[in-house]
C-alpha cells in the first residue's frame, strides 16, 4: 500500500524523505514535487526499477527518462565531457529549469532505455526533491502522470494517475511554476533547444552566445499553449532528426520530468 507524506510540516516531511529514500534504495517507484511539476523517480541504477517506473506511466524504452541530481559535481561524473559550454550552464543556471544533454560517461553501469549514448541531466531548484536526491544519489524521474495524460501539479493528481505503483508520495502542495524545463543538447558542436520552456533562448544566449533554436519546440512551448496538456517528455537522444524523437506540439519535462 502507498504511503503518503505532507511535506509542509516538518515532522512529516522528515519522516517522508526517510521512507522516500528506503524506498528508492530497494528499487521502488516514489512521486517528489520538484521546480516545474511532480516526478516519478526511480533508482537510475536499478535497471528494473527505471522498467517499472516506464511501465506505470506506460511508456517504452523509446521514451527514456531524463536523471536528476543533487549536486553539479553528480553530473561531472555522469558525462563523459561537459563541452565548452556546460560548465558554465550549470553555474549559471542550476539548480534551476535546464535539463541539459550530455554524452553519457561510457563506464555507467545503468540502463535508461534507448539513450544513444546520452543522457539528460537535471539539478532541480526544489528544497524536498534536493534533500531525497541528495541521500538517493541520481534518479531517473519523469513527470508522474499516465503517458498522454496532463502532469501532475498536486500529489492528489499524481495520486489519481499512478495509484499503487508508487510506493511512496511526497506531498509539497501544488508547484509554484508548472512551465516545463528548456532542454539544452549539448552533444554537438553547437548546443541546440530540444525544447523551450522556462528559460528563454535569449538567457541562454547570454551564456552560450551561439545556440541553434530549434523552431518546433520553441513554437510548442507558446505561453498560448497549457504546458499542462500534453505529457511532459524527455529530451530525445542525439541526434533528434532521424532518430525516431517526439512527432506533433507535445510540451511539457521532468521533464521536468521533471
């Protein structure tokens, strides 16, 4: 039976990150608020329980999950190389809405899905989804609702969604911010949007000065679309053109994911 914490009280929330933690240490799924919308996390080195966690939201290995970390220097170990411009992409703007594409270290022991190699990397801007993946090390996380269905932004939804496959749901109350994360490949010469969302190309710019826009997903992520209408998919492995990636205006992360 799911267990269920309200982590606005501090006494639950305590006891809540405890079991959370136990939980994903023994390969079972949890639901974590984090920046954006409420995940579905998994150990991202328990191979099964990344399977499960597709299967409850009825997803194939196809659709892999972006990972979230707790700390800048967890995504140093999980890419073979940062690049020019992934450093100082992390220092700027994690934690934060940049879930960013990297070539995956070649010595992981894990298997996501069909990542290509890569893997999508996020540190999110969430005292709760911090503090777990800080004693979980890195999870698998995607947004916790049903493939196609809207993301969850209370843990009633994600409740409604996933039910029992999910051992234990952090409640946080509803996310502040419900736009998506802009994921950023930066397994190519030049980094390239995969999707807009929270932040603007032109921050990026900021960062980055040359980036490649891609128009489709920057035209999906239009503040007239619901970023709440579609589900919230992962970052499609390099390279996107020809690889089988996302078709049609979906938006939404972890995600996120979240």
């Amino acid at each position: 039976m799911s267990e269920r914490y309200d982590c606005r009280d501090a006494q639950a929330r305590t006891a809540g990150i405890d079991a959370a933690v136990t939980a994903a240490r023994a390969g079972e799924l949890i639901v974590l608020p984090t920046d954006t919308v409420y995940g579905i996390g998994a150990d991202a080195f328990t191979p099964a329980a990344v399977t499960t966690m597709l299967a409850a939201k009825g997803r194939g290995r196809n659709m892999p999950p972006p990972v979230l970390v707790g700390t800048a220097r967890a995504a140093a170990a999980l890419a073979e190389d940062l690049g020019a411009f992934g450093q100082d992409l992390i220092d700027e703007f994690w934690p934060g809405a940049l879930t960013l594409v990297f070539r995956a270290s070649p010595t992981l022991l894990w298997d996501l899905g069909d990542t290509k190699g890569t893997v999508a990397l996020r540190m999110p801007l969430h005292s709760v989804a911090l503090e777990v993946l800080k004693q979980t090390g890195p999870l698998a996380v995607s947004s916790a609702n049903r493939h196609g269905h809207p993301s969850a932004i209370t843990a009633d939804e994600a409740q409604e969604q996933l039910g029992e496959a999910v051992s234990v749901y952090l409640d946080g109350g509803p996310c502040a911010e419900n736009i998506p994360s802009t994921i950023l490949d930066l397994t190519g010469t030049i980094p390239k949007v995969l999707r807009a969302g929270a932040i603007s190309v032109d921050r990026l710019r900021t960062v980055a000065s040359v980036i490649a826009d891609n128009e489709h997903y920057a035209e999906s992520a239009s503040p007239t679309v619901d970023s709440r209408a579609t589900d919230f998919k992962p970052a499609s492995p390099h390279p996107l053109e020809g690889s089988g990636g996302p078709a049609g205006p979906t938006v939404g992360e972890p995600p996120s994911g979240a």
